[in-house]
C-alpha cells in the first residue's frame, strides 16, 4: 500500500543540467559568460526557468 | 550596517535583491550555510558578560552586532558541501550559525521561528480561517472512511501533497489533482492525505507581502486547468489591484503568522472570490516580477536596508521600528497601512 497522494504523482521535468551563468564571489551575484549579471538578461532567467515557482530543490518545497 | 544573505549559489532571485542593494549603497553579505565550514567560517565568543562574533566567506567578514538585517532566502544545509558532510557535522555547524544569529538584534525576512510553523498547510489554512480569508471546506486524514465521506459530500475534490514530492529517482512531482467522489480511498490508510473542495477558477492569484506593501498578480486558467504550476497555455501573469478585503486579511495573517514575507494562493472563482490556497514564506517572486514589473525585489530591498533598531527585551515594542514608518521613495502598486 502506498500513500494515496503518491497515486497522483507525475514524472517531474527534469531540471537542465547546466545554466549559463556561474556564480561571482566578488560580485556576490551570477554572472554570463561574457561577464555581465545573469539578472541583466530576462531571457535568460525566463528560459531557465530559475525563478519560477516550481524552481524549488529538495530542500526548499515552498515556492 | 550589513545585510546578511542566507542563500545558495546558484539562486538568482536572489540576484535581484543583491543588485537593488548595492543601488541602495547598503553593505551585504551573501552568505551559504553549506559551504561551512570549508569555504566559510564563523566564530563567536561569549566572555565577560559580553558577546562577539563574526561570519566569513568569500573574502568578506561581518561582525554580528553589524547587522542590520538577516534575509533567509534559499540557504543551503549547513556543512553540505564539506568535504566531510555528514548529518552531524550539519547539526553542529547549525548550531553554531544559527544560535549566533539568534543572538543578534538583526530583523529577520524571516525568522526561523516564524518560518517553521507557517510552512505547514494545515496550520496556513486555520491562520486563513482567522484573518477572513475565503477557505475551501478542506480535509486532511489517515481514515478512509472520512476521505470516502469528505469527497461525497463536496462532491469534487482535488489531492495535493502538503509537504511537496519526496526525494526519488528519477523524481516526481506532485500537481494538485481533481479526484471523484467514486475513488478507492483504501490508501489514505498509509499516509496523511489532504482533500479539498475543488474551486472551478478563472485565474491564479499570486500576492506577495513584503512587511506592509502588496503586490498582487493574475494567471488567466486554461480551461479546466487544476494546478497553476502545470499545463499552462500562453497566459501571462499581470498585474493585478487585491481587493480592500483581501488586503485587510493579508496584513491579519501576517500580523498572526509574524512573517515579514509571504507569497499567497489564490484560486478566483466565477463570482471573483480569491479562495485561499497556501501561503508559501519563502514563495517565488522573480517570475511575477520578470513578467509584470513589479518591482517586488525593490521592495525587499528597502525592508531590508531599514535603519537598525535594537529589539528591547521582554517582547516589548521596538521603538522607531521600520514597520512604524511608510515606505517611501518608491513606486509600488498597492500598498495598505495596518489594520
């Protein structure tokens, strides 16, 4: 017997492998790889899909 | 005086904020609990009836009576990214960190013992009850027989999963589901399952609180779609004016949960009526502010950058507290004094 939610669960997207942009210490943002903030660049974000509400890891469920 | 930061890497909400900072010409530290304690350190003292200490990481060091403001945006566990992370050198750098912050006088966004209870669904739905939010009727059970009974009587329910999906491979989620009133309910047995009265929606609302400003969005739903986060269908979050009772209801909720931020559900009805779904303390922004220009991250910013004030003890009142004064300076597009 399983839960009765677990019945309902989907396979989940699966998460890109890798973003475009890698986080400056320096700076304390991520950046491009052309240098600029990866916040400067809204296609980005938005393609991503970073900043959406189902962009939560294991640890944070509440998005 | 510093904004502490607690966030991973790789969050680029957290971005937002950091730029809208440095715009403010406010100090800040952007600070990953996993990366104690090898690519960060900490240390506090406590001698002679007095309390020091410090955080350091990526080359930069803040004294904690330099804060101003903690942020708990996306923090890692401590410890985990150690070379030798294990659950017990999470729990001891834990401590550590934590109880130091604990110590200070630092505003929380938000505070840990606010966050924790207001995490849980069910403890949401009942501070929703009180603040006069719209609720639907709601069940949450390990008895068949009360699920079986709950669904006859709504009629049309949805399952969702009050804690998100577990930790499997390959992974799962967990959208909110419409269920019949005819469904074997003989596995509610095995675990705590939440049933609610399904509401036929419009549109999604997603309102975010940030100390007492308001931004409120709206997500046309595709038709019959259940679960705003799945099966979108070109709609764009715009914004959107909250109602006068809506208003008045969020700043109870915060006032009765004490979060400085939270990011509400909302499913509106046929009639308009926004029925509560959830208030996430640490819901997503940067998808309502990227596509609606809301300028949500600013908000955080100011709300963090106020003018430190030293918390009296006893519980008493700050005097000159930030929450005292009406954000300025600034624009925004709601925006209600407390009730």
């Amino acid at each position: 017997m399983q839960p009765f939610v677990l019945k309902h669960a989907i396979p989940a997207e699966r998460s890109p492998a890798s973003v475009p942009y890698a986080y400056n210490a320096a700076l304390q943002l991520n950046v491009l790889s052309d240098g600029r903030p990866a916040i400067a660049d809204r296609a980005v974000l938005l393609a991503t899909g970073t900043t959406t509400s189902t962009a939560g890891s294991k640890t944070h469920f509440d998005d | 005086m510093t904004v502490l930061i607690l966030t991973c890497h790789q969050d680029v909400t957290a971005d937002l904020v950091v730029a809208e900072l440095r715009e403010l010409g406010v100090p800040l530290v952007r600070f990953d609990p996993a990366d104690l304690p090898d690519r960060a350190a900490l240390s506090t003292e406590y001698d002679r009836g007095d309390f020091t200490g410090y955080l350091s990481t990526g080359g930069r060091l803040v004294s904690i009576h330099g804060l101003r403001s903690i942020w708990v945006r996306r923090p890692g566990r401590p410890a985990a990214h150690a070379a030798n992370a294990s659950e017990w050198l999470t729990a001891e750098c834990g401590q550590a960190l934590y109880g130091m912050l604990y110590a200070t006088t630092a505003r929380w966004m938000n505070h840990p013992g606010a966050a924790e209870p207001a995490r849980h669904k069910p403890f949401q739905l009942r501070v929703a009850q009180r603040s006069g939010f719209a609720v639907p009727s709601t069940l949450v059970t390990t008895y068949p027989r009360a699920a079986h009974d709950f669904a006859v009587r709504c009629a049309d329910i949805v399952v969702k999963s009050a804690s998100g999906p577990p930790s499997v491979d390959p992974p799962v989620s967990l959208p909110t589901t419409r269920i019949g009133p005819d469904t074997d309910f003989s596995d509610v047995a095995a675990g705590a399952t939440l049933l609610q009265r399904y509401v036929p929606k419009r549109a999604d609302i997603r309102l975010i609180c940030v100390g007492q400003e308001v931004f409120a969005a709206r997500k046309t739903a595709a038709a019959g779609q259940v679960d705003g986060r799945f099966g979108c269908h070109g709609h764009r979050w715009e914004a959107v004016e909250a109602p006068a009772g809506i208003l008045h209801s969020v700043h109870t909720y915060m006032a009765l949960t004490g979060l400085a931020y939270g990011a509400f559900d909302f499913a509106e009805d046929a009639d308009g009526v926004w029925w509560f779904l959830e208030c996430n303390q640490g819901g997503q922004f940067g998808f309502v502010e990227l596509e609606t220009g809301q300028p949500i991250a600013a908000a955080i910013a100011s709300w963090l950058a106020a003018p430190h004030t030293v918390r009296p003890p006893h519980g008493a009142s700050p005097v000159d507290g930030p929450e005292d004064r009406p954000a300025v300076g600034r624009p925004h597009l709601r925006r209600e004094q407390p009730h």
